[in-house]
C-alpha cells in the first residue's frame, strides 16, 4: 500500500514540530503578557457562519462537507480571524467602551494553495483587537506584530504599510458596484497596467478617475509618496484624504517609537 497525502499537505517532521512548538509557546506567552486573551476557535463551523460579512471572499479556500448530523453544510476552516470575530459578537466579554483583545494559534486548511509550492495546512498565528477605532490601536498591534518577529529572531528589514481606503473611497466617488470593485482590486493586486487600462476603459469612467486608478498602482514608496497621493487624487473625496491623513499619522507614531524602522508605503496593495 503507498502512504499518500494530497497535493500540498504534508506531515511535520521532529525536528520542525519542536521547533514550532517552542516557537508556538514564545509567541503566546508574548500575546497574553500583553493583555491578549487566548481562545481557540473549533476547527469546523456551519459554512455561512464562516463565511459571513468580509470573509465572504474566503469561499474559493474553503472545504466544504456536509454534517451527517444535522445535513447542513460545514466549512473547514481557511483563516482563524473571521471566527474570532464571531467569538467577539456572540460571546465577547466587552462592556461599553472597553476593547477586547484575543489571540489565538492553530492550523487552518485550504481547499486549494495560495501559492505555488505553499502548504495547504499552513500554522496561523495572530492577535484581534475590536471595540477601538482609533489609530493607537493600529500601532499597538503593528509593534505587537514586530516585537513578536523580534523574539523570534526574524529581522524585519522594511515595515510595509497600506490603507484599503483609499482605494474604498475611490471606489466609492466613481459609484462602482461590488462587483466591478472586486475585479478592480484583482487587477491592481497584479500592478498589471494595461490590464488596468483596458478595464478602466471598460468601466466607461471619466478620464479623471481612470487616472486615479492608474495612478494607484504606481504610488509606492518613501514618506515621500504620501504627498504624491495627496496631490494626484486631490479630487478623489473626502474619504480618500482622510485615509491618507490616518496612513501618515500612524507613520509618526511607529517613527516616535522605532526612528530607525524604514517604512515603505503601497496604496495599490489591497490583499486581505
């Protein structure tokens, strides 16, 4: 008999399963020390529960069986942060104003890889914070996010930083649907300019906002592309300049606590 497993799943040899876990437990221990609840989410979930709201899009990743139980559909899950978030509206301990922070590590499972040669059960760790939407909690969780590469001895050589309003208010001012903002957001994703082109001239908009778009794409960079982005979507809404006000004040203050982190910015970087 030949011991098989599918296309892009694989066992976890000793070597790699101890250092996981070692890496598994700093990692928590660092999430909890800072205040971070620790939760673990079921494996499986009824499907529309998974895939409800922005977790829509995971549909494609998601294995779907149906429980003999009660014949509903059930989806295994692709991402851990969709079921935190149900954790958090169904049995959040939040009162008021007070924030809820929870952190969780398991392994999730997609229908198909993400990328090739990329691990079909990949190990997903991660932090949630709800209940704040200021822009200290942006940062928090950004030096959450880098102290936990810190610990684990993974240099960090350029913090990468976006902002999906842009491109949402963008959207937004041109009156797209759902549905034309989705294979916009594909084709920016791709920095595929004449695809762009070729789209925007399909969407039939006014010459200034094809130019927007356009311009998204090629907004990356130093501080510098910020003004950039102020100056060629000037017209583009209150909305738009109110996402690049947020991008450049969250930039100030990781600058006041680590003035030697080099920043990059992507406008046209919308993935997740």
């Amino acid at each position: 008999m030949k011991w098989l497993l599918p296309q892009g799943i694989e066992d976890v040899p000793a070597s790699r399963a101890e250092l996981l876990e070692t890496a598994r437990r700093r990692v928590l221990d660092l999430f909890i020390s800072r205040g971070y609840d620790l939760v673990e989410p079921p494996i499986v979930e009824f499907l529309e529960s998974l895939l409800t709201g922005a977790a829509s899009d995971l549909r494609d990743y998601t294995l779907q069986v149906t429980d003999p139980l009660s014949g509903r559909q059930l989806g295994i899950r692709p991402d851990i942060t969709p079921q935190i978030a149900r954790i958090d509206a169904t049995r959040g301990a939040r009162r008021g104003d007070v924030p809820a922070r929870y952190c969780y590590a398991g392994t999730v499972l997609t229908a198909r890889s993400r990328a090739i040669d990329v691990s079909r059960t990949p190990f997903q760790v991660g932090v949630e914070l709800f209940g704040h939407s200021g822009l200290e909690s942006d940062v928090e969780v950004i030096l959450l996010m880098l102290a936990m590469l810190r610990d684990l001895g993974v240099p960090v050589a350029t913090l990468g930083l976006s902002h999906v309003g842009v491109f949402h208010g963008m959207c937004e001012q041109a009156g797209l649907t759902t549905a034309q903002e989705l294979r916009l957001q594909e084709t920016l994703e791709r920095k595929a300019h004449p695809d762009i082109g070729t789209l925007l001239t399909q969407l039939d908009l006014p010459v200034q906002q094809q130019g927007w778009f356009q311009a998204l794409a090629d907004l990356h960079g130093g501080h510098a592309v910020l003004q950039r982005a102020r100056d060629l979507l000037a017209g583009a809404g209150e909305v738009v300049q109110q996402a690049l006000g947020e991008l450049e004040d969250i930039a100030e203050k990781l600058m006041v606590r680590l003035p030697r982190l080099p920043l990059y910015f992507d406008l046209g970087e919308l993935r997740g």
